[in-house]
C-alpha cells in the first residue's frame, strides 16, 4: 500500500491506522489526504459525507475509533 493513496483500485476507502502506531502514517499525513479527498470531484456538492468522513477521521486520529457508532456524535 503506498501512503499517498487511500482509495484501493476499486476507488473504495482503504483502513485509515491510527498515529499512535509504530511506523504507520503520520497524522499530519492522513490530514493532508483528508483534504485532498474532500476537494475531489465526488465530494464537491456532498456536504454531509464531508462531515461524515472528517468526523471519522478526526475522532480515529484522537484514539476514538474503536467507540464510534451509529449514535456517536460530537459536542
């Protein structure tokens, strides 16, 4: 799997790792990857999967991952 790419070949997510982990991207690497994905043409009129996948994203980088459900939510 190379870093710069997300999307498998079918242009589905691939697992995002955590930070914490050893030798696995950089959070600052998953944030910037992050934007590239939400300034694509198939996020360009989906405001609500936007906040959807930055949710996801964010609350996975801050070690919450694991807790996230269908009644998550943030403050």
């Amino acid at each position: 799997m190379s870093r710069g790419n997300v999307l498998s070949s079918q242009g589905t997510p691939k697992a995002i790792r955590p930070a914490r982990q050893a030798n696995s991207i950089s959070s600052g690497e998953i944030r910037a990857e992050l934007q590239r994905i939400l300034a694509s043409g198939i996020f360009a009129t989906a405001d609500r999967m936007k906040r959807f996948l930055r949710f996801v994203v964010d609350e996975t980088l801050a070690g919450k991952g694991d807790d996230l459900n269908e009644s998550s939510r943030r403050n």
